[in-house]
C-alpha cells in the first residue's frame, strides 16, 4: 500500500483526540488569538506532528477585547487518494468528530464555544485560506467553520478578525504523484458550502449530564485521561455483555442535554441511532431505535416498515424495540462485512432526515455528517470512561440499510455506522505517550 500523502502533517504515533477514517486526519485546526497570554496577537496554525503553534499572520486592526477563535478546515486530498469520492463524507465525518472532542475538552475548562456563522467565503478569508498565490499547485484546503472560544455575554458571539498582514509560511504539497482525480469532490464541497446551522434555543450552561461534568469516572479516571487514551477498538470479543447502566447511559450522552456536545450543537437534532443490539445486559438482542426528536418519533414511524414494533423499551429513554432478532449477521453484512459490527454490545446505524433539510439549505449536507461525527463521539468517550471502547464505520452499505428499515425514497439515508464492544487488543501494536 502506498504510505499516504500529507504523512508530513498527521499525527506523531500516539494518541489523537479524535478517531479520523482511515487515520488520514484531513482536519487542520487554526487558532485566531487576542490577548491570549503568551501569544502574540494574530493568526496562527496548528502543527500536530511538533503539537505547537506556527505563525500565520498578524492582524491589521487592534482589538479592545480578548478573543480566542478555532478554525478548522479540511484537506480532501488527505482522504480522496484512497477513498476517492467517499472522500467527503469522510472528511465531514471526521469534523463532526473534532467538533464534539473540542466541546468535551472546553467543558473541563468550564468554556462554553459557540459556532460562529459566516459564510464560507468569509470564514475562509478570515482563516487565509483564500490566498490563491500561495495555494497554488499545492491541494485546496476548504473553510469548515470556525468556533468562538471566549463568549463574553450570553447570546453575543464574537466574530474573528478578518484582515491580516504580514503573513509568513507556505503550505505543503502533499502528494506530488496523485493518480487519479476525483472533480466531484470539489464540486459537491461548493455546492454544500454555507452558514453553521443557528441555534433552535440558547444553550443552558452546565445543562450536560455527561462525561465532563462527571470529571471523575466510575472506576476513577479522570475525563483527560479518557480523552487522551481513547482508541478506535480494532475487534471486539464477541462474548462480553454492556451493563444496562453503562448502555443506558451511552444513550444518555446522544440526547439533547446529555453531554457538553449539545451545548455547543443546539440545533434540531436530525440525526437518528437506530441500533443493532447484540449483547446487553437485559435487553433482548434485536433492532432498536432512539428517535432524537418527537418530530423524529412520528415522522421516522411513518417512513419505516409498517411490521415494526415500535414497543417501549426503558422507562426513560425514548428507545423503542423494532424488532427482536439476532441481527450479528445483518450488522456484519451492512458494514462491508467488517467483524466489528457483529463482535461488540451492540452497532448503530446514524438515519439523517435528509432530502427536506437539504432542499431547504445544501450546506445541511455536511452538517447532518458533523451531527452524525459527533453522536460517534460522544459514544465512543462514553464507552472508554466505563471501559469499553468505540469504532466508526465509515464503509457501509446504505441500500441494505435502506432494505432493513424499509425506507423507500432520500427523506431519509443512513449516513454512517457505529461499533460498541469490549475491545481485544493487538498486543503486537505499542501506544506511545502523546505528544512525548
Ligand atoms: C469517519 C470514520 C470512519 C471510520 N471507518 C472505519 C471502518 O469502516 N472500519 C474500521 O475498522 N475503522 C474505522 N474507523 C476508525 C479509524 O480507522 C481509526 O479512527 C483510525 O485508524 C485512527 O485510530 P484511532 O481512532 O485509534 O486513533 C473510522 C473512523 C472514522 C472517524
């Protein structure tokens, strides 16, 4: 296999915050500062190799107030060399990761960051993505969004600076021999550019009931440490039963509220887990789902299979069994056949109410994959602090899924997979410190 283009910039062996589809990192993180101690005003990038701070550029006008600003911005050509047109999707999924592991680390400091809504033009511009001369003959990087850090009043978010001067630093070719070309790519990124979603309701501070508002896990670790030793699990046993407790509370984690994510995401939810239950404590093995939304609970009943259930299954939760069943071998088979989906407790299938949201607004496609990226996320940090361990399953196939749900047109589509198990670990690979 061919090593992968941009190696220069992923990061060093050892842990990373964030899982990334194929461990190719396409997310680049800039850092927008203002009387910040220790840092000089100005725009800067992120190295992850040496984990420091390159000087980008400084700003033309003054600031009379702190600011503190997050940019984030794919590089398409870091997934497309092997993944081709799924690319994308990759991409995106990846953000929505990044977004909810930056939710979890501002909740330890007690932050709360906003999304701030500029256009892509804007946002690129502010985060010198724009530069043509200097991106020339080297591959696009694409303005995702950018994240205010340091929100002085309730519902006012502080929008970056947009003029630099002085600029220094060129960006790096990545891949000098691609072999193929992939235009829709490009295509499709600048038909879905736009405006993060607005927020459906301010968010409630503290409102979370997850992970980092409980700094101390159940067997003592602390959330950094969870955050930090996270892995993707390559297999799972195949034998161990997930508490109720510990699966009640993964659920917890993806509903409005339950982790420090939806502080940060308070738009509708539009993204739905259906499950694949294999082996929890208590619940027979089967279909599940857990509509996000009352609107989901009506909407998603009406789309599905006339034949399913629909019978309550917690007290709390608004989880709901479709079918009871052993669905080790379906799971197995919708995720390319990956073992992952079929070992573990259970495997999730993220549904997107999708052509509505779409038609309303294109840039929804990528936001409905950051919504999906971030249940991940909360799943899996969840599942690492009770001692499980989470993958994403970003090779699926969406037209079996389609098959099982009895979804019949693009209301709706499934747009990623997700596995939950006791992991078996490959004692032949060695985890080095982070950022030693
Ligand atoms: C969007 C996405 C899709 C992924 N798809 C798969 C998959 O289909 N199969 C798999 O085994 N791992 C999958 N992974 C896990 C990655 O391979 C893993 O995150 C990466 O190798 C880095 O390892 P780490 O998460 O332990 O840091 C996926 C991860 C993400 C974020």
């Amino acid at each position: 296999m061919p090593s992968p283009p941009g190696n220069n910039t992923a990061p060093a062996a050892g842990h990373c915050a964030h899982p990334s589809s194929g461990n190719l990192h396409p997310t680049e993180t800039w850092v927008i500062a203002y009387w910040v101690d220790g840092l000089a005003d100005g725009l800067y990038h992120y190295q992850s190799r040496e984990h420091r701070l390159e000087w980008r550029a400084s700003s033309l006008t003054a600031s009379e107030t702190p600011g503190l600003w997050l940019g984030f911005s794919s590089i398409h050509w870091r997934e497309a060399w092997k993944y081709g047109e799924r690319a994308l999707r990759y991409c995106q999924l990846d953000m929505g990761h990044v977004l909810a592991a930056l939710a979890y680390a501002s909740a330890l400091f007690g932050w709360q960051p906003r999304l701030v809504n500029l256009d892509h033009d804007t946002a690129s511009h502010c985060l010198g993505l724009d530069r043509a001369e200097e991106f020339a003959g080297v591959e696009p990087e694409e303005a995702e969004v950018i994240v205010a850090m340091h929100v002085p009043e309730p519902g006012a978010v502080p929008v970056p600076p947009r003029e630099w001067d002085e600029w220094s630093g060129l960006p790096s070719k990545l891949d000098p021999n691609p072999l193929y070309a992939w235009p829709v790519i490009a295509e499709a990124a600048e038909a879905t550019r736009g405006e993060p979603p607005l927020a459906s309701s301010p968010p409630v501070r503290g409102s979370s009931t997850g992970l980092a508002s409980r700094p101390r896990g159940n067997d003592g670790i602390a959330a950094t440490a969870v955050i930090l030793k996270r892995r993707s699990a390559q297999a799972f046993d195949g034998v161990s039963t997930l508490p109720l407790a510990c699966f009640r509370r993964l659920l917890a984690s993806v509903l409005p509220g339950g982790s420090p994510v939806w502080d940060m995401w308070t738009a509708t939810p539009r993204v739905h887990p259906v499950l694949f239950v294999h082996r929890v404590e208590g619940v027979a093995p089967g279909l599940y789902i857990l509509p996000r939304s009352e609107a989901g609970v009506a909407d998603l009943g009406a789309a599905m299979r006339g034949e399913f259930e629909w019978a309550p299954a917690d007290s709390d939760l608004p989880l709901y069994r479709l079918i009871a069943a052993n669905a080790q071998r379906s799971a197995r088979t919708v995720s390319c056949h990956q073992d992952i989906a079929a070992h573990g407790a259970f495997t999730v299938m993220f549904v997107a109410e999708f052509a509505a949201p779409i038609a309303e607004n294109p840039a929804a496609w990528r936001h409905l994959h950051w919504e999906a990226g971030m249940l991940g996320h909360c799943l899996t940090l969840e599942a690492e602090a009770a001692g499980w361990r989470g993958t994403g399953i970003g090779c699926f196939f969406d037209d079996a899924d389609h098959d099982i749900l009895g979804l019949q047109d693009e209301r709706y589509q499934v747009i990623y997979h997700y596995a939950i198990g006791m992991p078996l670990d490959d004692t032949r690979i060695t985890t080095l410190p982070a950022y030693d």
